[in-house]
C-alpha cells in the first residue's frame, strides 16, 4: 500500500488524541478494560480478528480471517465496513491518512500484549 509508506511514521501522542475523539467511545485499551460498544483492544495488535474474549463479535469479522497489524489496520481503519462486509462496527473511517498511522503507532504501543 503506497500511502502507508508514503505517510511520515505515526506520533503516538497524536494518536492517543485521535483514539481518545474518534475510537474512545466504544473502546478501551487497558489490560482487563471493559468491552463497551467495541471490544477492548488489549492484546488485539499482531493477532486474528474477533478474538477478544466475551464479546459478542460478527461473523463477518470472526470469519474474517484477519490479522491484526500496520497494513490491515491502515486499510481497515480507512473505511471498516468496506473492508470487512458485514462488520457490526458502525464508524465511517479516517480518511486522513497520516491520522491513521497516528492512530496505529498509539495502538501498537497501548495495546500490545
């Protein structure tokens, strides 16, 4: 994916802003932290979609197949239902590409198991 390499490396601290407008809502970060809307996203990075434990997921994103990391997260960050069909998750995306790679470098330091 050209824009993932072209964007400059993402700022965690500007990412903590984007998760804490964009993402906070439905989702924690925090080991043991509750599944709201959203599952918890501790322990998600570097593992397979609809794997956090007591939450209600789709099908579609059980069944997914997905692998959690820099490349699907910047797609799938980029328009989630799109990218999985059938996705439960109601957000329009982050068109910005730069805010995704933000976004990830904060989960990848956060929610890294």
């Amino acid at each position: 994916n050209n824009k993932l390499k072209m964007a400059k490396p993402g700022n965690e601290k500007k990412g903590a802003k984007v998760f804490k407008t964009k993402c906070s809502q439905c989702h924690t970060v925090e080991e043991g932290g509750a599944h709201k809307q959203g599952p918890n996203l501790y322990g998600f990075f570097g593992r397979q979609s609809g794997q956090a434990d007591g939450f209600s997921y789709s099908s579609a994103n059980k069944k997914s197949g997905i692998m959690w990391g820099e490349d699907t997260l910047f797609e799938y960050l980029e328009n989630p239902k799109k990218y999985i069909k059938g996705t439960k998750m109601v957000f329009a995306g982050i068109k910005k590409p730069q805010e995704r790679k933000d976004l990830i470098a904060y989960l990848k330091s956060t929610c890294s198991a």
